[in-house]
C-alpha cells in the first residue's frame, strides 16, 4: 500500500508541476460543482468541492477539493442465509483532473482523466435473519455485526462532459474510490456514476 501511495502522491505532483508552467501566462478561474448518482448495486452516491483550473495548451488542468459520499446495499446467500450488507462512505480528498478539449468560453465537449487521495470513513454493517452467528442477536432471530473505521485512500475518476457558454458545464464521471485499508468485510474498491453541473466564475 506504501508504494501504491507513494505512486499516487508523484502522479499528482508531476500533474501540479505541470499546471504551475502555465501561472505565469495563465489565468486560472475558480469553480464549484455538485451531483448526485449511484454505484453498481443501485445505492445512492454524491459528490461536490470546488477547484481552481488553468489552461494547459489546448486543455485544463483543474486542482479541487471534493467531498464524496453514499450509502450502499448489497445481498449475498450462501445457500443456507441471507445476508444483507449496508456500507456508508465519506470521502473528503483532493482531486487532479486533466480536462481534454475543455474550454470554458465555448460550448462543446471533452473528456475527464484525474486521481486523488483522500481520507475515507466507512460504517459497514451486516444482518441475517436466519444466521446467528454474527455476533449481536436481533429481535425475532437472527444476528448481526458492525464496524467502522477510516483509512487514506484514492480516488480514480473518469467521464465526458460539455461546456455551455456562460460557465456553466455539466458532466457524468465515474469516480472509483479506493480504501487502502476496509474494516469489517467491506468493500476496499467502490465504483459511483455521478451527474454533475458545474459554474465557472
């Protein structure tokens, strides 16, 4: 895990060297955004922050502090019980993104590549109605156990998107957010699709 982030916190660096060429020709323009979605298993996910971006050539390079959160459901069987899984997640990081075809003066679309690292807190609960070997027993059979716990951790994030004249822009991203360390039994990598818009000021 050390090396993973040590790989990211350089990946991140190179991004922000990069982007601080630009400063002294540059001006950048601070924005904020906020959205809502889903992860793979239907639960409700949402992110927002604010940024700052700078051209880079031809695109832009954006520099933000995101929050990220939701709660997800999962139901597995072993063949004998039901189990019913509940994760919640808070992400509160910083997140790089390089925004291809990007122009906030002109309507069009690009596409969105970025990584960041953030502190993750996680609530992971289990029950079964039937299994009662959980831990905690719930009223009318069955049992259950619970942990929480925070950790560092990444975030990958992917999408397109296409800017309005005015500042204003929207996009669908795909931030995979990653625990470097998962307590309980719960998921250590969680993919979201979330909507989002976003103003350009």
């Amino acid at each position: 895990m050390h090396k993973i982030r040590s790989i990211l916190f350089t990946a991140i660096a190179l991004m922000v060297c990069l982007a601080s060429s630009s400063f002294a020709e540059n001006a950048g323009r601070f924005g904020a955004r906020a959205g809502i979605g889903t992860d793979i298993n239907g639960g409700i996910a949402y992110g927002g922050g604010i940024n700052y971006a700078i051209p880079v050539q031809k695109n832009h390079f954006e520099l933000g502090i995101v929050l990220f959160g939701g709660s997800f459901d999962e139901t597995s069987d072993n063949g004998f019980n039901t189990y019913d899984e509940t994760t919640d997640v808070f992400v509160f990081g910083l997140l790089a993104n390089y925004l291809i075809g990007y122009d906030p003066e002109a309507s069009g679309p690009f596409f969105i590549a970025g990584l960041g690292l953030g502190s993750i807190s996680v609530e992971w609960e289990e029950r079964s109605a039937t299994d009662v070997s959980l831990g905690t027993p719930l009223p009318g059979g069955g049992s259950m156990q619970a942990e929480e716990g925070s950790a560092g951790g990444s975030i990958f994030n992917f999408g397109v998107g296409t800017t309005f004249k005015g500042g204003f822009d929207i996009r669908a991203e795909v931030p995979i957010i990653v625990s470097f360390s998962a307590p309980g039994e719960s998921a250590s990598v969680i993919p979201t699709i979330i909507a989002t818009a976003g103003y350009r000021f």
